[in-house]
C-alpha cells in the first residue's frame, strides 16, 4: 500500500509539473507574438502555424507514438548466452517480483551460487518475492532433456539445484519463506525463463546445447513478454506441483496388530503410483504380513506395501537413483489396494 501511494504521489508531482510547462510555453509563445500583431499577413501567418502544427500533433499522438510504443513493447534483444552475472544485478536493483522456470539454473552453480545467494537475501528484506519452478529429476522430461545435452549429465545438475536451494530455504528466517517459493514440477519448461520486474529472458532448448545459448530478451508488458509470462503462471498455478519438502519425503502410517508407526519415507512415481523406500526405518513392520497403511489425515484410504519383479524394481530404482543420488541400497516396495 505504501509503495503504491508513493507511485500515486509521483504522477500527481508529474502531472503538475506539465501542466506548468505548457503554461510557460503559452506564456512564452505571447510574449513572442505580441509586439509583431500588427505586421503585414500576421492572422495568416499564425493560421498557417497553428494549423501545420495541428498536423503534426495530430500525426504524432495518432500514428507515430502509438507506432513507437508498439515497437518498444515487443523488442527483442538476442544473446548468443546469458549472463549470469547481468541477471543478479538486476536483482540487486529489483522491487517487485523474480521468476525463474528451467530444468535447472547456472545461477545455483559453483561460479555464481554464493553471490547468488546473497543478493536473494538483500531482495526478500527488501519485500521482492520469488518464484522458482525446477523439474523432477526423476522424470521422463528429465530423462529427455539429459539425452539431448548428453554428455552433459543434467540428472545430476537438477538434483544438486534442488539440494542446494532446499539448504537455502532452512538458512532463512521464517519472516521470508513466504517470499521465497520454490515448487518441482514432472513437467518440465517450454523454454528458459528469467524474470525480474519488467525484464524477461527466454530460451529456446536444443539438443545438444544448454538453452543459456539462445536467448531472447524482452518486456514483460510486451506482446511476446506475455505470452511466455501466461505460459509460467499457467504452470506456477497447475496440478501436479510440489514444494521440496513434499518433492523429497512423504508420510505413512504403517499399522500392524496391536502396533502403529510413522514414517516419513523417501520415494518416486512410476506410471502414476508411488514406491517408497522402507530401508533402514520400516522395514519391521512393512513386511509384517497383516500390515496396513494410511497417510496421516486421510483415514478413508488403505493401501498395502508390495515387492516387484526384477525387471520393474530396475526401472524403479533407476528413479530413485535419480532423484536422491547412489547411496545405501533401497528396498523399494509399492502402495497398492489391498
């Protein structure tokens, strides 16, 4: 509210401002033609004026600026790559809104992470708010966007994004997690997209080429600024996402005769049902053979812990391994209907 009445002050400051200008010109056009009213063709001379200037104005304000606002609002400035360096000044001097859609970002990255970091902290006490959306690493887009920028391993790179922005989340104080949103999508972009205030950066995804290659600068408030802006919010806004907590973890009730337990388990979707690892926690009561489970909240449903065949427990644990790094085996079992 505040900054919004600031803004109304400035115009009413700009209005007046010219306002006393014309008043001046005014002023100054009659002082001029004053002591000149009584030469030959004067009123002529001045109709003539006044009316070729008319014209002009007319011209200007119906086809000119319209014609020059048009082409400011959808220029486009191309990059060969972006500069990572570039976006976090922006975000210096940011005071509104940062949004950010990629698989995954440089800006997360050894060279730029601590600068980064830091000048997100500067933002959010100064009220700017983020909105970063990243893809499951254990994803089919994933896995499609890891073969067509193969040999880099882009597994790896979304999954050390998500590490690193989850220890970011709990460094801050409670005041900002509001301020700073993160949510992992199984869908992953159209394109790059980084946002700050009014500036946009896209690019365009190729293969064998990051997109930070390509990009495209332009106004938000533009025609193609946008269309690339409806594209994030649609998503932002969509079925399906998840914040890091619930990207990593979710929670059981494994109840047995006489014996009730919960588990925050990790775990990955495979063709729309979810594996969870039992290993090391559950695993006395998951395999416990009148087990049943619920998820806390939801008492209605029931569901049991079921092994799989050799061939699909690859598949799954090549998710899994995806998703949280090679580590201690995992004993993965499925939630089915009883």
């Amino acid at each position: 509210m505040a900054r919004r009445g600031r803004l109304s002050d400035s115009r009413y400051r700009l209005s007046y401002l010219y306002a006393a200008i014309g008043a001046l010109l005014l002023v100054t056009a009659f002082a001029l033609l004053y002591p000149v009213r009584h030469t030959t063709g004067f009123a002529d001379e001045l109709r003539i004026s006044i009316g070729a200037n008319l014209i002009d104005l007319t011209l200007a304000v119906l086809v000119l600026q319209p014609l020059v606002l048009y082409l400011s609002r959808n220029a486009v400035r191309r990059r060969n790559r972006l500069d990572y360096r570039d976006v976090i000044g922006r975000i210096e001097t940011a005071n509104d809104r940062v949004d950010l859609w990629k698989h995954w970002t440089g800006l997360l990255e050894g060279p730029h992470e601590a600068r980064f970091a830091e000048t997100v902290r500067g933002a959010l006490d100064r009220g700017v708010r983020f909105r970063i959306m990243l893809t499951d690493p254990s994803s089919a887009d994933a896995a499609e966007r890891a073969r067509q920028v193969a040999p880099t391993d882009a597994i790896a790179a979304i999954r050390q994004n998500i590490q690193r922005l989850d220890r970011f989340i709990a460094s801050l104080p409670a005041r900002h997690h509001s301020g700073f949103q993160v949510r992992i999508s199984a869908t992953g972009p159209a394109h790059a997209f980084y946002r700050v205030d009014d500036w946009l950066s896209y690019g365009i995804f190729r293969d064998r080429r990051v997109s930070e290659s390509s990009q495209r600068e332009v106004r938000v408030r533009g025609d193609l600024g946008e269309l690339a802006l409806e594209a994030f919010q649609n998503r932002w806004n969509g079925v399906g996402l998840q914040n890091i907590a619930d990207h990593y973890r979710m929670r059981l009730r494994i109840t047995v005769p006489d014996e009730t337990a919960e588990y925050e388990l990790r775990y990955v979707i495979h063709d729309g049902e979810h594996w969870v690892n039992v290993n090391p926690a559950a695993l006395p009561h998951a395999f416990h053979p009148d087990h049943r489970v619920s998820t806390p909240g939801d008492g209605n449903t029931r569901w049991v812990l079921a092994t799989a065949t050799p061939e699909t427990l690859e598949r799954i644990t090549t998710l899994y391994t995806a998703k949280y790094g090679s580590g201690e085996g995992p004993v993965l079992l499925r939630l089915t209907a009883p």
